[in-house]
C-alpha cells in the first residue's frame, strides 16, 4: 500500500507504506486486512484510495472507508477499453478507419470530463457515433460496463479533478520489487529481506524530502497540460461537448492505438 506524501503541482511523491502478503484476493481477507490497519491507525482515514477496477478491493474499500473517495486507474481504465477493442476484432477497423478511431478515443476521454457533464456528454457523442456493426458491440460494451453498472459507477471511473489518475507509481514500484528480487518464485526469507531494505531505503527519502533536498519532478508538458485547466477554459455547453472531446484526444493523442491514451495518464 502506497500513500502520497505531499505532492504538489511539480513533484509527485508517492511511497510504499505498508507491506501485507495475503493468502488471496478475496473481499473478506481484503476487509480483514483494512480492519487491522484502522485498529493500528485509528486516526488514519484517506481522502481519496486509488486502485484497479478489481471488485473485491473496491467492495471492501468502501465498506471499511465509507467516507473515503474510491477512485479506480485510468490506466486500466483504457486498458480496458483496448482489450475490449481485441477481443471484438475491432483492431483493423480502428486502425483503418478514422471515425470509429475518434469515437473509441473520445469514450476514453469521458474519463476527464466533469464529472456532472458525462451523461449527457456521451449521449453528445453517440449521435456522431459511426455505423457499424462490431462498434455496435463496443457501444453495447461500454453502457453495460461503464456508464450503467451499479459497480462500477461513473464517479469511479472518473478522474476529472483528480491530481493522481493512474496507480503507475504502485505498478512501477512491483517491477522494481521484482527486479530486487531476481527470481520469480523467491522463498519467504528474502522476500522479507528485501522489503526490509525496501522500508528502510523509503525512510531515507521521506527524510530527505521533509528536509526539502528532493521529489520527483513532473515533466514540463505535463504540468502545464493539467486536464481540470483544460476543461475550465471551455464553455461545457453539450452542444460543446464532443468537440472539446476531439480535441482533447488530438492534443494528447498522436497514436494510432488506443494504449497510447495511457501516457497521458502519467501524471
């Protein structure tokens, strides 16, 4: 578990917090984990808990934090969205057809609208919908998964006003454990090892970041790209909508394919 240690707009500061090795992915043993944490840290309430669209975690999240904001990656959000495209058989015509690509792009991109203007910003944008029978899927995909599924609200899914949309700093930490590490199967003893190294290398930081000598540093493009400033020079008028949309996507998208979304994300 990883917690945000004073961000601001130019640093981000993210450190590993708390290790736990659980015997499964069940929302009990989740839920039981999180217990212990608030009977140890009884003044430890999160404002915001970022994680995957992973049910048992989200349940047991906002059963043990009720007045915690529960705020699913935007990374998985669009990876999502692309291995929908794949499994559909949508890739070529996403590839080769510039109107079904902007549609996909522009569902990505709801994810940064206020988060009042989604609804109708999608009905904006399905009237440009092209015609087409494996999108017809895509279309059916979305409003079962995304837009209307008591699981997965919209406000979930949503990262418009957030200053951390993606958990990249968490899955870059796995592969950097993982490097440290050196073997897939490592024995319990220097797992431990490792993460007590791990534990005692983050205290370092965090005492040279209270001290002022070092954050990581945003890249430039991306401070001064920050997506509540885009929406807020824009009249979000739904007659307005799909074309902030497009132009959003043509701002922070070059790609052809949709997983390129996910650097925008990297914030």
């Amino acid at each position: 578990m990883h917690v945000d240690w004073d961000s601001t707009i130019s640093e981000t500061n993210i450190y590993p917090a708390i290790f736990a090795l659980l015997p499964d992915k069940k929302e009990s043993t989740y839920r039981s984990l999180l217990l212990k944490l608030k009977t140890s840290f009884p003044r430890w309430n999160r404002e915001l808990i970022k994680l995957d669209f992973e049910t048992a975690a989200i349940n047991a999240c906002i059963q043990e934090f009720p007045n915690s904001t529960i705020s699913g990656c935007n990374f998985h959000f669009n990876q999502c969205l692309w291995r929908k495209i794949q499994t559909l058989g949508l890739v070529k015509e996403y590839k080769e057809n510039e109107e079904i690509k902007l549609f996909c792009k522009m569902c990505s991109a709801l994810a940064y609208m206020p988060l009042n203007t989604v609804e109708d910003a999608w009905i904006v944008i399905m009237e440009r919908a092209p015609q087409h029978e494996k999108l017809s899927e895509f279309i059916d995909y979305f409003i079962e998964q995304w837009m209307d599924n008591p699981l997965l609200p919209i406000a979930l899914w949503n990262v418009n006003d957030q200053r951390h949309r993606t958990n990249n700093a968490v899955e870059g930490w796995n592969s950097k454990l993982n490097r440290m590490i050196g073997r897939q199967q490592p024995n319990v003893q220097l797992l431990v090892k490792c993460l007590k190294d791990e534990a005692n290398n983050v205290s370092h930081v965090i005492r040279c970041h209270e001290l002022g000598e070092f954050g990581v540093k945003r890249k430039k493009k991306f401070q001064s790209c920050s997506v509540a400033n885009s929406v807020s020079k824009h009249t979000l008028g739904m007659k307005r909508a799909a074309d902030w949309l497009h132009s959003f996507q043509q701002q922070q998208c070059d790609s052809s394919k949709i997983r390129r979304l996910q650097h925008v994300t990297y914030l």
